[in-house]
C-alpha cells in the first residue's frame, strides 16, 4: 500500500470569481482602451471631413462618399476603388470560417466547438457590414492569412453622374 500524502491547501483572499475572471477583466479594459482609441481616431477623421465640407468654397466640387479618407476604401491598379476588410479569425480553423452576403451585407460567421470528457469549449465570431448600394456580390473575394487574418476585398461601383453634377436648389421666401 502507498503512503498516504496530503496535499495543501493555499488560501487566498480573493473570491473564486475575482481569481477566475481578473484575466477577462484584464482583456475586456484592454478591448475597452482600443475601442476608445478607436473613436477617438475616427471622431477626428470625421472632424476633418466635416471641415473640409464646410470650409469648401461655393466654386468647388462636392466631394463624392468615396473621397472620404478611409482605411476602408483604397485605390486599386486598375483605376477604381474598393472596400478592404479585415477580421482577425485566428482562433478558427478555416473549415469554421463563414463568408457570405445577404442582400446588401456582408456576414463573417465563424464557430468553434470542442469537447472532451473534462471540458467543453465553445467559441463563435459574428460580424455585419452594410455594402454600398451597387456592389456587386459576385465580385467580392476574400483572403485568409496564415496568421488567422481574413481580409474581404469588394470593389466599388462607379459613382453615379449626376452625384457629381451641380443642381440649384431654389429658396422659398416667405
């Protein structure tokens, strides 16, 4: 017969929820930082777009939803414009990687399951993006680095004439 061995036990002062979640919370502050420096790059992107609207002489040309700077829509070789997204994936295989379009959005899905006899793991990314009216779904491609980057790159159609052409608008004086 073996030796009976006791193990101890270390106490803590921390709840078993402070000590299973410090990490989630750690990386939900840290998403929460991003996000904010995110807004706050695209609120000032958005203010120097609104300068460049309203500082624009009445001679000048409108600028069309495409001429807003955007890492978003970039020029192509071939003289027009696409969007390019990137989503990281790199916690899916890409057998579990979804892509698709539904009308006029665009769906990422990507779902992960795995179980054994001691855990269970279950993970799953949705994300939505809203495609300019006129994109043509049949020419939309997209790329999955060996890093877990999926990048979807949809060209954009040519913006319309009269988008560009001046109308007068005339004034009601009452």
């Amino acid at each position: 017969m073996a030796p009976e061995r006791h193990v101890p036990i270390a106490r803590s002062d921390l709840s078993i929820l402070d000590n299973e979640f410090s990490n989630v919370r750690e990386r939900f502050e840290q998403e929460m930082r991003r996000m904010e420096d995110e807004m706050s790059r695209f609120r000032s992107q958005l203010a120097d777009h609104e300068r460049d609207v309203f500082t624009r002489s009445p001679t000048s040309q409108p600028r069309s939803y495409l001429d807003i700077a955007s890492p978003l829509i970039q020029d192509t070789p071939g003289g027009g414009r696409e969007i390019k997204l990137r989503f990281d994936v790199s916690d899916y295989a890409p057998e579990e990687i979804v892509v698709k379009t539904v009308d006029n959005r665009l769906q990422v899905h990507a779902k992960h399951e795995e179980k054994s006899d001691t855990k269970s793991v279950f993970r799953e990314y949705n994300r939505e993006f809203l495609l300019p009216k006129g994109t043509n779904p049949e020419r939309i491609t997209s790329s999955l680095s060996r890093d877990g980057v999926l990048t979807i790159a949809a060209p954009l159609p040519a913006p319309m004439e009269d988008a560009r052409g001046e109308k007068m608008i005339p004034i009601a004086h009452h």
